[in-house]
C-alpha cells in the first residue's frame, strides 16, 4: 500500500503535464559527482529512497552532510533527498524541519548563510512536495523558502552555485527574476565543474555544454 502511495505521488509530481514534466526541485536529480550524501536508489528518473535506510536518522544524518565545506549544490541534492524520505516519513520531516530552522535562527545571528540556505531551500522543495493541488492554479508555495535562500546571498556574498538554487527555485511558478538568477549563475560557472554540469543538463536550452561553462563560452541563445 505505501509502495502504491508513493508512485502516485511521483506521478503527480513528476508525470504531469508541464513543460518541465515535473517539479524542478523534486524531478530532476543534481550531479554531485562522488559527493556523499543520503543513501539513495540511482535507477532511472528521480532515483528512491533506500528501503534499508532508517529514516528516523533524517534530521541527523542530514545536519552532518551539511558541514560547512560542503558545495551548495551537494546540499541541495542532500535536501531533495531528504524531502522525499520526508514525504515517506513525515514524523523525520517534521523534526529535519525544526533542527533546520534553529540553525537557521544561529547562522543568522552569526551572519553565516549556508545555514539560512539549507532552511530556505528544503521549505521551498517542501512547498513542491506538497504541490498536487497546485497544478490547477500553477502556484506553488514557495515564497517564504526562495525569500530565505535571497537572504542567504545577501549573507553569503557572490555565490554563483546558491544563484543556481535560485534560478531553480524560481523556475516554476516562473517568476521576474528567473532570469537575472540564471544570468547570474552561468556567468560564475567559469572552473566549477558540478555548477557547469548541472547548468548543463538542468537548463538544457542554454545550448551551453559543461565545458562550454567551465571555460567562460556564454551562448546567446534563448534561455528558458
């Protein structure tokens, strides 16, 4: 029964009838080449959660992946991931939820942004999650997530890779600044290879290959 209620989920999620064919920040997995992260299935699509995981680890092992050298975009697969055990376990999604948001509350106080980052970003892949009713309005409520991970550049400085969380986050719903967050990004690729490779494949009409981001070649075709 669990097993048939989750397909359905990702069918809604992922199979629907969208340009994207799906939320961008449940959908569509990010390269984090040998990175570590939460055990995962990598079959096809999306991948799954590990049957043999205890999820009532979630809030735990997630805060340990999330160090402080880790790459934003390392975090956000973490974050993805860790979205969708929550929507298996809502219990460890609910308590991953509160141990994010106090670091949050302290990575403000000491003016560090990764952590208001790793609040913003999960709240906002929460928000698609739950987004099957969203479908018929084409909203999604992501604001208070893409609002904290704008807080987090502010505290951050120029980060070209929490640009690209950014773009994603504002892609659908498409919003106004889309745009200057994509811009942004693949004008600060240039010697990162996860960035380049998942602008790559995740922005697909760039017509940017990842060595053409690595080297700088910024294409002016239409961006979508």
């Amino acid at each position: 029964m669990k097993h048939l209620k989750w397909a359905a989920l990702l069918s809604v999620l992922c199979l629907a009838p969208l340009a994207l064919a799906g939320t961008p920040l449940i959908c569509f997995p990010f390269d984090i080449g040998n990175a570590r992260s939460l055990p995962w299935i990598q079959d096809r699509g999306i991948g799954s959660p590990h049957g043999g995981y205890d999820s009532s680890r979630l809030a735990a092992d997630t805060a340990s992946l999330l160090a402080q050298d880790t790459p934003v975009i390392v975090r956000m697969e973490t974050l993805r991931r860790a979205a969708l055990y929550s929507a298996k376990n809502a219990d460890a999604g609910r308590r991953l939820l509160e141990s994010l948001k106090a670091r949050a509350e302290a990575g403000k106080a000491a003016r560090q942004g990764l952590a208001v980052f790793d609040y913003g970003y999960y709240k906002a892949t929460m928000a698609q999650l739950n987004a099957e009713k969203a479908y018929a309005t084409g909203t999604t409520g992501t604001n208070q997530g893409y609002d904290l991970v704008r807080e987090a550049m502010q505290l951050r400085g120029g980060d070209p890779e929490m640009e690209f969380a950014a773009a994603v986050i504002t892609l659908w719903p498409k919003r106004p600044q889309h745009a200057e967050h994509l811009r942004n990004a693949v004008a600060g690729a240039q010697g990162d290879d996860l960035l380049a490779a998942n602008l790559s494949s995740h922005f697909p009409s760039l017509g940017l290959t990842p060595a053409d981001l690595r080297n700088g070649k910024i294409a002016s075709s239409k961006k979508r």
